[in-house]
C-alpha cells in the first residue's frame, strides 16, 4: 500500500524478498525505486496520470532487485478513498510474470522463423498433399530439383524419386496415411530435371484435420551431396594412411583377421612383417619433414614392389609399415621377402637435392606358430622387430615363441639395474626451460638416463616401467632428486642463481610414506632454496588417496616448493582437483602443440588450459615445441614457459652449462 507521491506504507514478505529490503527499509520509500532504470521514467509518468485521474494503475514492466535479479511484473494497484471519497491511498499487487514473457517471447519468435522459412530459406520446403503431388514450393527447392516452380506444382514427389528409394518412402508415407506414424526422415536420392542425382535428407510432417485424415503434409528438403562426398572421403581416411595412400592400421587389422580365419579353415600359414626404418629420425631433424615425408612416400612404393597380389602393406604410423602375407606354404617365404624387403629399402634415395641412404629393420611371426588372432600376430612381429633393432638393425628376425626372449631380457636388465647406482651408471640430463616473459633460459627438467655397460645409453623409458615393477623406482627416484638438487646447487653458486629445476615423480614415489620428510631433510641437507625445486606429477597420480595427496602437496607447499601438473589435458582433467590441490604449474602435453598454429582444436585447447590456469592463478609450461610457429603461436597466447627441441634437447651437464652461458651471452649482446 503505497500514499498518493508512491511511497510504501505497508509491504508484505514477498515484496521484501522481492526487493532485497527489510520492511524497515522499504517504508516511506518510493515503490518505483525497484523499477528497472530503463523503464523507471515510462512507469512514474503512467503512475502520476493514474493518481491524477483517480483511476486503477495497470503495467508490465521490468523489476530489478538490490541483488541486480531482473524479472518481469504485471502490476495493479486500485485506489482507496475515505468516508468523504477523497482518494487517499493505493492497494497494489505485483505478480511475477517472467515464465509468461518467455512464452511470449517464444511464440513471436517461432512465428518469425515459420514465416522466415519460406521467405529467405536455405533449404528446400514444400507442401504436399495427400495425393503426393507438390501444392506449394519454395525457390531454393525449385533449383534444387532443376524445375521451374510451374513445372513443379504438375509433378509429384514420387515421380522425382530414384527408382531404387522409392519403395522405401511410399512405405513411410502409407503409414503416415494409415494414422500409425504422424511424419518420417530419411535420406534418398531425387531424378533432377538434368538427369542427375540430388542426394537429399528429407523431412516429413503432416498435418491432420480434426478427424484425423492427413490435410497435408510439410516436407523439409536438404542437399546433402556434399555431406555424401564428404562421408565417402573420411570412410577412405579412416581405412587408409593420407601421407601414402596405403591401408592405415584399421583396415590392416581387418585384412589380418580375413587372413587367419582363412588360414585356420584351409590349413595354410599366415605371415606378418613389421618394417621400421632405422634412424628415420635423423633424416627429419636435419632435412625436415618435407624430405622426411617424400622418403616415406618412396619406401612404399618400393615394399608395394616386393608384395604378391593379394599382399597388404599398411603404414602403421611414423616410419613402421606393416606387411600381411597371405597363404603362405612354407616359412621360407616369409624371410625371402623380408630379404627382398631389406635390398629394395636400402638402395639410394635421390629426394630434391639430397642422396639419402637408409636401412631398415623386419620382425617376422607367423600364424598358427605364433598366434592364431591378429593381435597376437601383431604384437609377436613388434617382439621380433624389437630383438632386430636390438642386434644392430638392418636385418630380420623370427618371433622366438612363448615370450621367453623378451622375459630374459626384462630380468635382465632388472638385475642389472640393481647395480646401476652403486657402479655409478646413471647420468643426469638436463632440458632447457625457456621464459617467454623474459626471453631467457630460466631452468630445465631433470632426465635420468641409463649408461648400460652394453647396450649403452638407455632412455627412461626402456628401464622406469621394469623399477616401477620391482621397486627399484624408489632408490632410483631418490638418487635423481639427489643428483638434481645437489648438481643446479652448485650451478646457484657458480653464477646462475634462481635456476630452477624440475624432477617427475612417480606414481609409486609419490605415495611413500616418507617422501615429504625425504625432500624437506634434502633441502636443509644441501641448504638448496627451495623455490628452485619443482616436483612434477601426472593427474593419474592425483586422482587416488585424495586426502594423503592434499597433505603431502600441502606439506611441499609449506616448504616452498613448487608442484606441476605434468601432461595436463591427456589424464582425468578433472577441473575439481585444480581447486582442491595446492599446484602452481601446468604442462601442457606435446600433442597439442605438436600441430599449432595449424589444427583449430589444438589451438582452441592451448587457449583454453592457459585462461583456466591463468584465471587460478598457475603458470602454464608448454611441451614438445620444435618450431618458431610453436613459440610464436604460445607467446602471443600468454604461455609462461616452454620446452623442447626448439630451445634444446635434454644434454649432459657440461653441455647444459655451456647452453647457458650461450644464452647469457645472447641476452647481453641483445
């Protein structure tokens, strides 16, 4: 209940939830000061006449709350009046009418796009009655089928349809006549007016009179010839490899499963060749990708040489091809093809201005001997592949069956790994870490590698995943955090103060129990500043023992030290965490920056974990960045940190160090 000027002098709860204010506050105030600012002047003027004429006050118009909340009234308000009738005071009533707006809304704008539908469409529309015949149409229709709208208006739908989809629609029309379905989709073909075929996704709706019979109906005509095209072309790119045109793995693993089906039956043999190039890398890294690629093409065409009909030769991915032989009488044929292979691979290359000269490396299994599934069969050829490379690459070998081979090696190099620390066998390398901040070299991660007395140097791959099984990850991971610490600790005194450096922990690592007390007597041991140790995690890592890892994160967080999120974006990604977790890095993996600037989706990624980072409060360290386009393309997109083959690859500490006083020169001389 308001007074003649508007002022409130009776508020019930609603209006005060409504506007935010106590009955205290809303007291003596003016009613209208709720209005929305852009309608305020409409809505007083409206009151003031409705005052002036004693009359009822109606209007919609917007509300908004203390709280900025936005809705929309329908307000009445009727006079009140005195014994003597002098207009005293008004009685309203606000009802929320926001649901009632949004229909309106809804309905206005659905009459807008049916109308729209035939006035500026992009697809054909027509109405149809049942008799099938065109009663209405709209131009892009008309030029869809190649007919004048005249010509149209005399024809049906049927007449127009490829005789093949035919059947299929009259189908659905007579169930929509016979009142079992209301309207249909489907993809068909129509005769245009040319001879040619328009492919079609069309959508039908009838429209039934009170009795239920079909008045008519209202068809929906797409063009789909190119989504036809282009569905033909990822049916091709999903069963064969782009770069060489041979079959990709899917369609390889098809033709193996025929094969060995066929073998089984008939009594027949089945051979699988894994072909891989044997340092394929350093061709890319000194001539590049171009020439890299042209080499590849050309191995392809040479192994499509050595096949017999009936052969597949896929390219698996990088530089490994794969070769199926079907129907095989004798194992002899399996290795005088792999000796063809060998001869035929290793004659010169003659690519742009360059003669290249490479080898290759063949592992062989066969079926049943080795297998009787195609997996099997793949897995025991890579087995084969393996002990190739192994004994000096450029040869072939056989699969030697039941595993036992790979067992020996595996336990074997375990054994020896239990030496490793105490003959003083592991090294440290050491890959630079680039701030695009301020141009220098900031720090580097810590990579241990494996300076086996025979096979030589071994990367972490070949002997992490035999400590992790063992055990032996945790002496191993110590004498790395030791090494690490105590090595950048000196490089601190010896004129590179704040260098940073990063070390991965593994899963098994992590969890120990004395892992925090392990790092933290570390730190007083060798009075190393913490704020230079950063100990990266995967979010595998994260996602199990929650509390234990909030507590021994938070621990490292009180000792200064800094936690990174390593591969961030291939794991769990779970956003929840990144609160809950007290981490100060995230590394973007080396598979979305692989492809930038050039693949949409990875750039879309890049951008979205550096906002996410950035908005709480991370630095963000790109992976894997070989190109100025990588290190343009993170620059401009705010990365903090980058590391890769562009800045350098991982070196021994001497090499490291002089890399360092590289920079140091190039950022005075700059």
């Amino acid at each position: 209940m308001t007074d003649l000027e508007g002022a409130c002098r009776y508020v019930n709860e609603r209006w005060c939830q409504m506007t935010g204010l106590t009955a205290e506050q809303a007291a003596g105030t003016p009613w209208t000061q709720a209005v929305h600012p852009d309608e305020r002047e409409q809505v007083l003027k409206a009151w003031q006449q409705a005052v002036r004429e004693g009359s009822e006050f109606v209007l919609d118009h917007r509300f908004r709350s203390r709280s900025g909340r936005t809705t929309w009234l329908d307000t009445r308000a009727v006079p009140l009046r005195d014994r003597s009738g002098r207009l005293t005071y008004y009685l309203g009533a606000n009802t929320d009418i926001a649901d009632l707006k949004r229909t309106e809304e809804t309905l206005r704008a659905s009459e807008a796009r049916f109308r729209s539908y035939f006035e500026l469409p992009l697809v054909g529309i027509a109405l149809i009655g049942p008799d099938k015949r065109w009663w209405e149409v709209n131009d892009r229709l008309c030029d869809l089928l190649g007919y004048r709208r005249s010509q149209l208006l005399r024809l049906s739908w049927a007449e127009l349809t490829y005789p093949d989809d035919l059947a299929t629609d009259l189908a659905q029309f007579d169930r929509v006549m016979n009142r079992r379905i209301d309207g249909y989709s489907l993809d068909k073909r129509f005769l245009r007016q040319d001879g040619t075929l328009l492919y079609a996704s069309v959508s039908t709706r009838c429209v039934r009179r009170p009795n239920g019979v079909v008045d008519y109906f209202v068809a929906v005509v797409q063009d789909i010839t190119e989504r036809k095209q282009a569905e033909e072309h990822i049916q091709h790119l999903a069963h064969f490899d782009v770069l060489t045109g041979l079959p990709n793995r899917a369609l390889l693993g098809d033709r193996l499963e025929q094969a060995v089906l066929r073998a089984l039956r008939d009594r027949v043999q089945v051979g699988v060749l894994l072909v891989d190039l044997d340092h394929f890398k350093r061709i890319n890294d000194t001539l590049g990708h171009t020439v890299g690629d042209q080499l590849l093409r050309e191995v392809a065409n040479r192994l499509k040489g050595c096949a017999r009909q009936g052969d597949t030769i896929s390219r698996q991915g990088g530089d490994e091809f794969a070769i199926v032989l079907p129907d095989l009488e004798v194992n002899d044929e399996a290795a005088r093809m792999a000796q063809q292979i060998l001869e035929a691979v290793a004659q010169r290359y003659q690519i742009e201005d360059h003669e290249l000269h490479v080898s290759c490396s063949v592992g062989i299994s066969l079926c049943p001997r080795d297998g009787r599934s195609a997996e099997n069969l793949l897995k025991n050829a890579d087995s084969a592949l393996y002990r190739a490379k192994d004994l000096g690459r450029n040869n072939y070998q056989f699969y030697l069956s039941g595993a036992t081979i790979v067992a020996r090696e595996r336990l074997s190099l375990e054994n020896s790994l239990r030496h490793a620390l105490e003959r003083d066998e592991l090294e440290l390398y050491y890959q630079p870490k680039w701030d695009f901040h301020i141009g220098a070299m900031t720090g580097a991660e810590a990579l241990v590698r494996w300076n086996h007395p025979e096979l030589g140097l071994l990367p972490p791959a070949r002997f992490i995943p035999i400590a992790e099984d063992s055990g032996l990850v945790l002496p191993v991971g110590e004498w790395v955090l030791r090494a690490a610490v105590k090595t950048v600790g000196n490089l601190h005194k010896n004129g590179w103060p704040g260098l940073r450096i990063a070390v991965n922990l593994s899963a098994r690592q992590f969890r120990q129990t004395n892992l925090t007390d392990l790092v933290k007597g570390l730190l007083i041991e060798t009075g190393f500043d913490p704020t230079c140790l950063e100990l990266e995690l995967t979010e595998g890592i994260l996602m199990h023992h929650t509390e234990d890892n909030i507590a021994a994160l938070r621990a490292f967080k009180t000792m200064g030290v800094r936690i990174a999120i390593d591969d961030f974006g291939t794991g769990y990604s779970s956003l929840s965490y990144l609160q809950r977790f007290p981490v100060d890095v995230l590394k973007i993996d080396r598979s979305f920056v692989t492809d930038l600037p050039t693949s949409d989706s990875n750039a879309a990624i890049v951008d979205a974990i550096v906002t996410l980072a950035h908005g709480l409060g991370l630095e963000v360290v790109a992976e894997g960045i070989e190109t100025f386009e990588h290190v343009e393309f993170l620059r401009a997109h705010g990365c903090d940190q980058g590391q890769g083959y562009y800045f350098g690859r991982p070196l021994p500490l001497a090499e490291f160090e002089n890399l360092l006083a590289q920079d140091r020169r190039r950022a005075a001389a700059a």
